[in-house]
C-alpha cells in the first residue's frame, strides 16, 4: 500500500553548501520484509491523484528534504529554487549527453558538470561533459527515433529504444497486465509519436526505474502519462530535479513491492537486489525477469553452441557463465561476495524462466544455447564462477544449489 507525504521541497531557507552530503543512511526510516512503498505528492491537505491509494499525508522524522536539496546546492552552486516554482518549459532543461540525466535548470553556467558522470559507476567521456534538451534532440538533424517490437512470440512486453544512440541507450520495456501497463526503465527520448502509440496501448499506469542511471527524464514521463514512477527510497539521494508540479516519486522500501494498479496487484513485481546501487531493482512479471544492469548479461550468456556447423543441443560447456555483478560496468568495478550473496538472498525464492537485459538483444531463456541448464540456475552458477575467482573458495554461496 502506498502512502502520500508531504511536498520534498517546503519553503525553506536556503541551507550553507556542503562538501559532502549527510550520511544517508541514517535517513531511512524502518522497513519491514514485507511491501512497503510511499508515494510524495503535492503538499495539499488531501492528495487528489488519480493514483494515490491514501488521502492523508504522512510527515518522517528524517525529511528527505535534506538530503536532496544538500546535494541540489553541491551540483548547482547556487540556492535551490523556491518550492511552487514551474519552469515555463521543461524541454528546455538540461540533459547530461552521456548519461541522459536532466537536471533542474536551463542555465548552462549553472550546471557545468554532472554529478551522476563524476561518480565511479559512470564516467565523464573523452570528449569531456556537454549538454543537450529534449527541445534541441526533437529537432536535431539526426532525426532520434524511438523504436520498439515486441518480445519474441509474447507480445504483452515491447522493448522501446532511441536511434540514433542517445547516451547509454538503454531499453524501455513496456508491460501489458490486465489491469493497466507498467513501463520497466525509462529513456531520455520522448515525443509525440511515442506518446502516442503508448497511449495506443492503453497509457501507462506506473513506471519502475531500476537504478539512477536510468532515471532519465522519468518527470516527463509522469506528467505526459499522468502515472506514478517508483524508485528505490535507497537511491533518492541521486534524484535531480524537483518534483514541483506535485507528481508523484513512490519510493520502495522493502525488498520486494507488487506494483498495484487500481488498488489491485498487477502480478508485476520489484525485486530490490542491491549491488551496483544500493537499491538496484529487478522486475518479475509473468516468469520473465528483467533485470537492466543489476545482473549484467555477458557475451558468454548469449553464445549458442547448438548452432553452427558443430553445434550440439546440450553443447554449453561446464563453468562458462552468463552473467557478471558489477559495481560499476563501464569502469568494470565487480561486486564483492558479500554483495552477491545479498542478492542471491533476495532472488532465490522465485521463479523465473528468461532473463532480460538493459539492452535489445540481450535475452537468454531456458534452453537457450544449447544449455541443459535453466536461467535461474545459470544466474547462480555465474554468482559462483565470480565468486570463486575472486578467491573465495569456502563463501557460502558456493554450496547453494537449486533443487529442481
């Protein structure tokens, strides 16, 4: 169940600039193992969102305000915004060329660099930081496109994708459950024809993002599909603009949560696994589970050893794995064993047939490559492959085992 707080960004005096940010762990609240979620909505006395579950506003004892506007005033180095501001066009704002993030203001003298790039998960390209808007990429000569096509013989999931590549060029997934659609992840590229042909479908009921990353221009999203956008209330630290027109951020807090549509459980869920960020999601939905970049699908995970003019059914060989677990994948950072037990932790007691990657084409299914094995047991033995090289030849994760 969701519940609605007040406005993140009261009227306030503007804080001292800090050189670090508060720890933010002493920040987040008590969570219990079962779904917990809260959703922040405008700072009315009563939410009138379609899709708030509850009237009432709850106040925490740690504000996220606090967070959230200390690492506002590092990046901009300026006062934050006063809270009711709107911005005259948010096509306008700022968009980090080689993550996707916009930020919060159209002014390039205020924002010079990007606090998601300049963090060791990413990286600051050698052509050095620049930005861009969705005003300049929806005119641009290169002519960004969204394409899309539905997952191979089931067709309640289509990937959606920009080309040319904008930034990291990840994958959208969008999902079509009986009670409404849930869009997996989100792009930097939204226009009219993508808006149009998603409302085609149906609209969007919510989105999930797995990690900051992806977060993108999840706002634009939200107001143009009047939906929720769930995140990890892990990684808010991480968020980058103001929520001024009240939409609502519900922010996970257990390790799992049933997105619900209406008030009913649309049987798709959020796997909090951790790792490459402390919240980092995966989603399950109808045996298939995508996981963006939390379980990074690896070249070895998609070769086919039954094809070929050698190849053999059951031709995988022993010990070859499909997956890595990576703090950081561009800057190649691995996870240590203590992490990927954590997430072995979280993903053991469900079932899943096919994985599904943050990029098109990154899909292995049971059977897949000649492989006697199933995904979920490929997913364990790639933890334990990791595991082991890293000399850790008596962690416990080497004795899990599947029992079919």
């Amino acid at each position: 169940m969701s519940k609605s707080h007040g406005d993140i960004h009261p009227m306030s005096p503007p804080r001292p600039r800090t050189k670090r940010p508060r720890d933010i762990d002493s920040q987040v609240p008590p969570t219990s193992s079962g779904t917990s979620s809260h959703c922040q909505t405008s700072s009315t006395p009563t939410s009138t969102s379609t899709y708030s579950s509850a009237s009432t506003p709850i106040a925490y004892d740690h504000p996220i305000t606090e967070s959230f506007e200390d690492y506002h005033h590092d990046i901009y180095n300026t006062d934050t915004p006063p809270a009711g501001t709107t911005m005259p066009d948010s096509s306008q704002l700022l968009i980090c060329t080689a993550c996707g993030t916009q930020f919060d203001t159209e002014d390039a003298l205020l924002l010079r660099r990007c606090r998601i790039c300049d963090d060791p998960r990413q990286f600051v390209p050698p052509t050095g930081q620049a930005f861009t808007t969705l005003s300049a990429l929806r005119s641009s000569p290169q002519k960004y496109t969204n394409k899309r096509k539905p997952f191979f013989k089931d067709d309640r999931f289509w990937s959606i994708w920009t080309e040319p590549k904008i930034a990291i060029g990840q994958r959208a997934i969008l999902i079509k459950t009986e009670l409404g659609n849930v869009l997996w992840d989100c792009i930097t590229f939204l226009d009219d024809e993508t808006r149009n042909w998603i409302n085609e479908q149906g609209g969007l009921a919510a989105i999930v993002i797995s990690h900051p990353h992806y977060y993108s221009t999840h706002l634009e999203w939200a107001e143009a599909f009047d939906c929720p956008v769930y995140l990890s209330w892990e990684d808010k630290e991480w968020l980058n603009r103001l929520d001024r027109l009240g939409k609502a951020r519900c922010f996970i807090e257990g390790k799992e949560e049933e997105i619900e549509i209406g008030g009913e459980k649309s049987g798709v869920v959020a796997l909090k696994l951790g790792g490459h960020f402390p919240g980092s999601l995966c989603v399950l939905a109808f045996g298939r589970l995508l996981v963006a970049d939390t379980i990074v699908t690896v070249p070895a995970g998609l070769g086919d050893w039954s094809a070929g003019p050698h190849g053999t059914e059951d031709g995988r060989p022993k010990d070859s794995n499909s997956y890595s677990f990576m703090w950081s994948i561009p800057n190649i950072i691995p996870l240590s064993p203590p992490e990927i037990q954590g997430m072995w932790d979280v993903l053991e007691s469900h079932e899943f047939t096919s994985t599904h990657g943050a990029f098109v084409g990154t899909e292995v299914s049971d059977g897949y490559g000649g492989s006697n094995k199933s995904v979920k047991e490929r997913v364990l033995e790639s933890m334990q492959i990791q595991v082991r090289s890293m000399g850790w030849k008596d962690h416990k994760l080497l004795k899990e085992e599947i029992i079919l």
